[in-house]
C-alpha cells in the first residue's frame, strides 16, 4: 500500500517485520516531496535505485545518483528531494543500534560519508532489501539481513575520532533535556542554561557542532517518539500530545513532511492502525 502524497507521482511504503524487532524497511519513488530536516533513531543503510536525488548532511548539499549507496548513523539531521525531473527511487533498511552490532559481532559502527559511490554493492544492497521485503520465512529473512550487513561492513568505520566523541558529549545534557521534555515547550533560555552558555552564544554553537537548530532537533526528536508510539498501536491524537505537538492536525503535517507518509497510514502499512470503539 502507498502513502497519501501532494503528488501522486510520490509513493513510499514502509513494512516492519513481526519476528524480528529493530528493523524497518522503506522503498519509496519521489519526484515532487521534498523531505523537511529530520532523523531516524536507528542507521538508515541502502540504495538509489533511480535518478538523482539532494540532500543536506553535515551542513553540505550532496547528491545521490542511481547505484549509489546511501549511509547515515542514527540521529543524522538530513532533508531529501529529487534532483532532476525524472525523480528518484531508493529502497532502505532502518536497523537499531544493537541489532546491527548483534549481526556484525562489531558495535560501534558508524559512517563518515553519506554517500558511497559503489555501483556493485548499491546493486547487491538494493537486491537484499527487495528480498527482505518480499520474504515470509524469519530463517529466510534473517539470513538475508545478515547478508546485507556483511556487505556494507567494508564502508563502516569502528568507534570514531575523539574529536568527534568530544564533540557529541558537549552537548549532551542538552539532548538528554530536551528528550525528558518533549511533551512541554521547551525556551532557548532553557537549553542555554543547561549548556552553561548565553543564549545566543548556545545557538551558535550547538548550531555549528549539530548542523541544525535547537528546534530541528527537537522536532526530530519528537517524531522518532511519535514514530515509536504508532508503530506500537497509540491513537495519533494521544500520540501528538504526548510529543508535545499542538493537536493530530499538527503531527499529521508534521509527520507527512519529514516521513513522506500521515500517521495513519504508516499505522495501516505496519498493521498497528488502532481499531475504532463501536
């Protein structure tokens, strides 16, 4: 089944798999969305099938051309919309943090660009996903899932620089905040105080380390939650309160622009969709 789109040339389907938590797999073919910034919670690893697609990652604008490997850590701000006029096709697995560490025997993965120009293993990528996709045996689906983490293995990285672990501690209470209060409103002065820096002082930094605003953040914070309480069965309406949104109308615009799909059908895709009182 296909998302709701502006444009109907726009589609993206989501399927999550009942045997195996912590994955989730997205094919979609954008020609006229254009993704707001946002994140995933867990790694997004898998390929361009069709055209060129932009994006904004790390503060740079990148492209993304067909047979090219796509590869972001969890928490990466990104945007995405088509490049030229004939749109863009990918297909993506979402894998949490330990269960890609629990199929590579190797925790701490972590990717330094985006993008990886690899046609041979863009095209093996976007085979396994089409197989994850389509497979209904969890032996089957599993073998395919460890397939295809062994063979983005040669393009991660273990651990990281110090700089870059320096960098994300600095402000991590802040984070840590604004995750403790993503039902409430939440002030610059708020955010300033817990960092330990003026107001506008904070903003240029966190801006500059984060390559997002504060509010970015927080709104990607919001929806990772809001995506997690829909995937379990919540209403969409207790779902946008208890993110801190200001009614289901605002999830589902807000929702719709960063995930390419409303609230309640992406419910309806994972079988989670709450069923109406009589």
């Amino acid at each position: 089944m296909h998302s709701e789109f502006e444009h109907a040339s726009d589609q993206a389907r989501y399927r999550r798999p009942a045997h195996r938590a912590g994955v989730e797999l997205y094919h979609a073919s954008i020609l006229r969305h254009r993704f707001e910034p946002h994140t995933h919670e867990a790694y997004g690893l898998g390929a361009i099938t069709d055209g060129v697609g932009r994006f904004r990652w790390h503060g740079g604008e990148h492209l993304a051309p067909r047979a090219t490997l796509m590869l972001m850590n969890p928490d990466d701000i990104h945007t995405g919309q088509a490049e030229t006029e004939a749109g863009w096709g990918y297909r993506m697995a979402y894998l949490d943090v330990g269960l890609l560490g629990e199929l590579s025997g190797e925790p701490g993965w972590w990717f330094d660009a985006a993008v990886a120009h690899d046609a041979h293993s863009a095209t093996e990528v976007a085979g396994l996903i089409a197989g994850l996709w389509h497979s209904a045996d969890g032996l089957d689906f599993d073998s395919r899932l460890l397939l295809l983490v062994q063979a983005l293995r040669r393009h991660a990285r273990m651990g990281g620089p110090e700089a870059r672990a320096d960098a994300a501690m600095r402000f991590a209470p802040v984070l840590d905040f604004m995750r403790a209060h993503l039902h409430e409103t939440v002030t610059l002065d708020q955010l300033a105080a817990v960092a330990g820096l003026s107001p506008f002082h904070f903003l240029r930094s966190f801006k500059a380390q984060r390559h997002a605003t504060p509010q970015q953040v927080l709104m990607a914070m919001r929806l990772i939650q809001a995506k997690r309480m829909l995937a379990l069965g919540e209403p969409p309406a207790g779902v946008a309160a208890a993110v801190g949104l200001t009614d289901q109308a605002h999830l589902n615009r807000a929702f719709a622009c960063r995930y390419g799909i409303t609230p309640g059908r992406y419910q309806q895709q994972l079988g989670t969709r709450p069923h109406r009182q009589p």
